[in-house]
C-alpha cells in the first residue's frame, strides 16, 4: 500500500467514526457528564481536522484533487463531480460551524453551560452531526469510485 492510499484510507476512516464519535459524545452530555462529552468531542474534532489536514496537503502535493482521482473510471462523470463538489461543500461548512460551537461553548462553559445557549447548542450540534454523516457517506463514495472499487 502506498502513502497515498494509507494517508486516504486514514481520513476515511477519520470521517467514518467522526459521526459515532460525536454521537456518544451526546450520550455522555444526556447523562450530564459534560466535561467527558467536552472531551470526547474535541478529541474527536482535533482527530478529524488533522485528517482534513493530512488530507489536504496530500491534495496540494499531489497536484490537486484531480490528480488523486484521474485514473477513476468515474472521473469527469456528472455523479461523481456533483459528489465530490457537495462532499466539499458540506464538510467545509460542517468543519467551519463545528469549529464556531466548539469556540462558543468553550467560552460559555462553567459560566452559562448548561443554561440559555444550551438550546442552540443542541440545535447546532444536531446540524453538525447530520453534515457529519452526510460528509462520512459521501467521503465512501468518493473513495470507493476513486480507487475503482465500484
């Protein structure tokens, strides 16, 4: 297996778990354990943004994402453009509100946490656990039809 590969199949399986991750995350906050569920999700958001990282880099060493996906069977083909363009649409903006609730809560807790932000706290989160899942779908997707595994 070369780099390129380990270094996709990590940040896929990053991608994966992240949903579960942040799912028992909210498990332990239901049961008023939230300084586990603080943990628990920045462990899981610091795992992922250093995946999204190494992803990255690898993308701009590599010549862009084309050159990742060229040799697909799939590239150019409309599924797999608009899979890929919404992939990177939703986890952008899954990532940038995820990093925004970690910031605000962080600031919040121990002075209002739990309190009055808790509602759109849970709101929010409930936003960014189904762009999660959305994100983690489509990554398997794209991975799968990149390696031609489809």
């Amino acid at each position: 297996m070369n780099a390129t590969i380990l270094i996709m199949t990590s940040v896929l399986v990053l991608t994966l778990f992240a949903p579960f991750g942040v799912y028992y995350g909210v498990k332990l906050a239901r049961k008023k354990d939230f300084n586990a569920h603080r943990k628990i999700q920045t462990i899981t958001f610091i795992l992922c943004g250093l995946g999204v990282l190494a992803l990255e880099i690898l993308i701009r060493y590599s010549g862009g994402s084309g050159s990742l996906a060229s040799n697909s069977n799939y590239y150019g083909t409309s599924f797999f453009t608009i899979t890929l363009v919404s992939h990177i649409i939703v986890a952008v903006l899954t990532y940038s509100v995820w990093t925004i609730l970690i910031i605000a809560s962080s600031r919040k807790y121990q002075k209002t946490l739990p309190g009055k932000f808790s509602k759109i706290h849970k709101k929010i989160g409930l936003i960014i656990f189904g762009g999660l899942i959305y994100t983690a779908l489509t990554a398997l997707v794209i991975y799968l039809m990149t390696l031609n595994f489809v």
